[in-house]
C-alpha cells in the first residue's frame, strides 16, 4: 500500500549543522542555552570554510530528500567564509535535487564589518535572482542599526527576513526591539518565550526536537494567532518525524489535542514554499493522514518526482551517488573537527 503527498517542505533548517555530529565535545559543559551556542554553535561556524559548508549542504539535502522534504528553508552563518556562501548551499541543493531558501544570519557578534558583510552577502545573492530571504541571527546578537539595515534590505529587494526569535530567555526583548519592523512576509523561528499576545508578523517556526535538545521549553504555537510551519532548526529533515514530535509535544501539555494543529502546521509549508506542492512523494504506507501518522513509525518515502524528474528512487537519491556524498562529508568534517 502507497499513498502519495506533495513534497515535504522544512520550514527551519541549518545546512550547516549537517557535520556537526560526533564532532569534539567543547572544552566546557554547556549549562543554558546561550553556553550551547557559544561553547558549541558559534565555534563550529566560525571554522566552517566554502568547501565544508558545500559538502555539509550536499549532506544535509540528501538527507531531506532521503525523507521525502523536498524544500528547505536554510538559516547560514559563517563569518569566517560569508561571501558567496548561499551561492555554495543553493548549488549542492540543486546537486541533489531539493528546492532550498537561503539566507546569510546578520548579526553583530562578529563587529560591524561582520553585519555589513552579512547584509552585503544576502543583497548579493538575492539580486542576482537567487531564492532567498534576508537572514537575521536574533535581536540579542544585533544592534538596533543593524535590525533596521536588514529590514529595509528585505523592502527594498521584496523578499521577506528569515530571524530567531525569543528561542531562549536570553531574546526575551525581541518583540521590542522587532517593534514596527516585521511583515506578514517574516519567518519567525522558536518564538518559545514569545509572550501570546504581541505584535509581531509573521509566520512561526516551530522546531519541537530542538526545542526540547536545548532545554529551552515549549513554545506551545497553538497559542498564536499567527501562521505556523515546522522545520527541524538543523537536525535533519524528517517532517513527518518534526509533525509527530510537535503533536506529542502538544498533547503533554493538553491531552485533548488532537493531531489536526500539528498536521495543519505541517501544510503552512507549502504556503512559504508553493512549488513543493507539485513535487511528488510515493510512500511506504497508506493512509498519509495525521491521525495515522501520530501513531505509525518508519513511514518512509520511496519515490520522489520533481519537474517530472524521478530523484529519488526506492529510497535512494538517482542524481547524485549517497555513498560518495557520505565519504566526502565525513572528509569535511575531519577536516572542520581538526580545527576544533
Ligand atoms: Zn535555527
């Protein structure tokens, strides 16, 4: 028995992250969320160079397409290899065959030539007619200039911002200092301890695994009377998994959730990513629908159609070869690991 879906769209993804895994344990034991990123985040992508952000997105797009996503929603940072990185990412997608969404995090931890870099890096690519959003890190790593800067960018080339927003008590003054900027356009990601009534616009991004890897809590989306996706904030791609998690998540704090919400947070995807929906994905069971779903593992994609192409096939990638791209990401990630 098969059924087939539109292809799965991954609202909130990391590219980068995708090397992460068995990397170095970090000189001292992350005790909050803001010691995650220092001790683990913000030394990884700082060592990251074009030639491991490329294999990393190589990785981190077979993955999704391994799973059945055929678009993501990238959210990069490396501030030590900026220009001409979402070139590096929207190239391995294409590669592999999944639509991508770039954007370049600006942020001011890295002094103001680092924002204006990072805005410089975005406007780059998303004139030169790139699929792209302006990336923002999260208002806590950003000066209010710099918030300004990437807003007015996003107007001016017609493309909306792609921001963190209150994932840890650390951006607990975003809704301030967002005030008067945000559009219907904005991707929100976490909004964890966004309060429920604010005035920001835009769509939020739920990210239950990460949420609840980081200790950061639960962000309860159904709370929100904005749009809400879902996405895996750089720990695969696996939305039918992200869609079982954000319902049991939902239903620990409610038991008379059903698992309509998450299934609806799911499809908000194919809004920020229309042409997802004529992607087509055969899966391994049948009925694909949430009630069964929340309650059936190991559902797995077995064919994946875009264009009218055939890209993956009894759940192996056709355009590019698994093992090879496995091999070479394991090469980068030695090579990224050694400058850990
Ligand atoms: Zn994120």
């Amino acid at each position: 028995m098969t059924a087939v879906t539109p292809g799965q769209v991954c609202a909130h993804h990391h590219l980068y992250s995708a090397l992460a895994r068995g990397m170095p344990a970090p000189p001292k034991t992350a005790a909050t969320f803001l010691e995650v990123l220092e001790q683990i985040w913000w030394r990884l992508d700082a060592a990251l160079d074009l030639e491991m952000i490329r294999w990393s997105a190589m990785l981190g797009a077979l993955e999704a397409l391994e799973q059945g996503t055929t678009a993501i929603i990238d959210h990069h940072e490396s501030p030590n290899a900026i220009e001409g990185s979402l070139d590096v990412i929207a190239e391995a997608c294409a590669t592999v065959g999944v639509r991508v969404v770039c954007a370049y995090g600006v942020t001011d931890r890295h002094g103001a030539d680092g924002a204006r870099r990072g805005l410089e890096e975005n406007r780059r690519f998303i004139s030169a007619g790139g699929r792209g959003l302006v990336g923002i890190h999260a208002t806590f790593t950003c000066e209010d200039e710099t918030l300004a800067a990437a807003a007015a960018l996003a107007t001016e080339l017609g493309a909306g911002v792609h921001i963190h927003v209150a994932e840890g008590a650390e951006d607990i003054d975003a809704p301030q200092k967002l005030a008067g900027l945000t559009r219907p356009e904005w991707l929100l990601a976490h909004c964890v301890h966004l309060p429920t009534d604010h005035d920001l616009q835009g769509t939020i991004l739920h990210n239950p695994r990460s949420n609840l890897n980081n200790a950061v809590g639960y962000a309860n989306p159904a709370r929100f009377s904005n749009p809400v996706a879902l996405g895996t904030d750089g720990i695969g791609a696996n939305m039918i998994e992200s869609f079982r998690l954000a319902y049991v998540m939902h239903r620990s704090v409610d038991v008379t959730a059903t698992p309509d919400p998450s299934w609806a947070w799911l499809e908000t995807g194919w809004d920020l990513v229309p042409e997802a929906r004529n992607d087509r994905v055969t899966w391994s069971y049948e009925p694909m629908d949430p009630w069964h779903l929340a309650f059936t593992p190991g559902v797995r994609p077995l064919q994946v159609e875009m264009d009218g192409e055939i890209v993956l096939e009894d759940g192996a990638a056709t355009r590019v070869d698994p093992a090879e791209v496995r091999a070479k990401a394991g090469e980068q990630a030695k090579r990224l690991f050694a400058r850990l």
